[in-house]
C-alpha cells in the first residue's frame, strides 16, 4: 500500500533478473519504496540484485519461484506474493525472451518457445495481476514491451510479433481497468544494452537500462499510459509504420 503522501511502497518484479525491471525496483527504492519481491526461474541467482536493493533502502527483499511458461502457477504465485507483502504498488512486467531469429524462423519448435513465454506468459500474468488490482482499487501494472512490437520487421519477426500481441493485450487491459483505481504503464524501449543483448551491435538511439527506468518512474508519476525510451522513438517509429512494405522490406531496420 502506498504511504499517507502516496509513494510507492511494494515493488513485485516478474522477470526478477531482468537489468530493466531490477532498475526499475531500485529507482523506486531510492524514492522511498522499502519492500521488493524479485520474481523468476532462478531466485537463487537474485542475491546480488538483492544486496543492491538493501543498499539503496529497501527493508524487505523478498526472492520467489516464478516460471512465466508455467501459467497454471500464476494464480498461486500472486497470491502467496500477497500474503507475504500485502497490496501491489507497482508490479513489472519484465521477463522475456529475445530467441534467435535465424533459428526461429525454421523451427516451429522454437518459435513457439518464444511466443510462449513473451505472449502467453505475458497473457496469463497480466491476466491474474489484473484482477488482483481491479479489486485493490489501486497499483500500477509497468508492461516491457517494445518497439520490436510496434512494426515487426523482417529481422527479428517472431520477437517482434510476441511483443506487437504483448503489446495489444496490455493496452486493451488499460482500457478494461479504466475508472477501476488501478492502471496499466505500457513501455515502449528500443535497442536496450543489457545482458539480453550483450555481444550485438547497438542499434540506432540504443539506450540502457537506468534510461528507461527513468522513463518508466515520471510515466508513473504523471497519467501516462505509454512511455518511449528514448522520447524521439515515438516520432521515428510514427514514420516507419506509414512506409509502404515494399520500401520497408528494404531498409536495413
């Protein structure tokens, strides 16, 4: 529950070792946020990230099993999370996959794979997560998606699509928990450098983790309902989505 002047004060991260939601939690922790629940495949490997919160003032760290495949859990991890801390302030969304394209393409193995955690995970979690707030009356729901999502390109089509799905269920749940006290923060990164992309070439108006939890802390201090990391993506990718496919096939995007 947020204090009496309305800070934050419970961080839920799913996706617990994601750089993006880890700078999110620590943001909001020097902002006065004292509990954090990392959540994901491999709490045991969270111990640092955890140290680091404790550092920056958070009272309470709590590390939890969370498998984003695993969408018969979801329910039940929700709820022991709120047992354990009480209501959700925040909560981000952030575990994902970027698969390989190369591999992915061929194999429908593979494609699934990634299609399974980005989307249906995403699917199943925001699902759950919003009835939890719609019957707090209050929390925000912070949704990683991507402008991968925004116009899928031939270079990395099966991310792109998972987030372009991610993408749409996370703004028509927006809409659905309109005037319910709760709400939903879509996040739009481009090129983030991070342990996701570590040993790829930076892309055009790349950014980093820190930047984008940045972003993501004034979009949750206004009434944002989606924010870009950086800002000046909105006007290129407003451009890009209007280029008739044949050019857009060709350009090395």
């Amino acid at each position: 529950m947020r204090n009496a002047v309305g800070d934050v004060q419970t961080v839920l991260v799913l996706g617990g070792g994601s750089d993006i939601g880890l700078a999110v939690a620590g943001r909001l922790v020097r902002q006065g946020a004292r509990t954090v629940v990392l959540a994901g495949r491999r709490p045991e490997a969270y111990a640092g990230a955890e140290q680091t919160l404790r550092a920056a003032g958070a009272t309470q760290v709590h590390r939890v099993s969370f498998d984003a495949d695993d969408t018969d859990s979801h329910s039940r991890v929700v709820r022991e999370v709120v047992d354990t801390v009480g209501d959700l302030d925040v909560t981000v969304v952030a575990f994902g996959v970027l698969g390989d394209q190369s591999v992915d393409e061929h194999d429908p193995v593979a494609a699934v794979a990634v299609a399974r955690t980005n989307y249906l995970g995403g699917v199943s979690a925001l699902t759950v997560l919003g009835e939890r707030l719609r019957t707090q009356g209050h929390g925000a729901l912070v949704v990683l998606s991507s402008v991968a999502g925004e116009r899928v390109r031939r270079s990395n089509f099966v991310y792109g699509s998972t987030k372009a799905g991610l993408d749409g269920f996370a703004t028509g749940l927006a809409d659905a928990l309109h005037g319910s006290g709760a709400r939903v923060l879509v996040v739009r990164p481009g090129f983030v450098v991070s342990k996701m992309t570590a040993g790829m070439d930076k892309a055009p108006l790349s950014t980093t983790p820190e930047a984008v939890a940045e972003v993501v802390v004034k979009g949750l201090a206004g009434s944002a309902t989606v924010v870009w990391a950086p800002a000046p993506l909105r006007l290129v990718m407003s451009v890009l989505r209007h280029v008739p496919r044949p050019l857009f096939r060709r350009l090395p995007v």
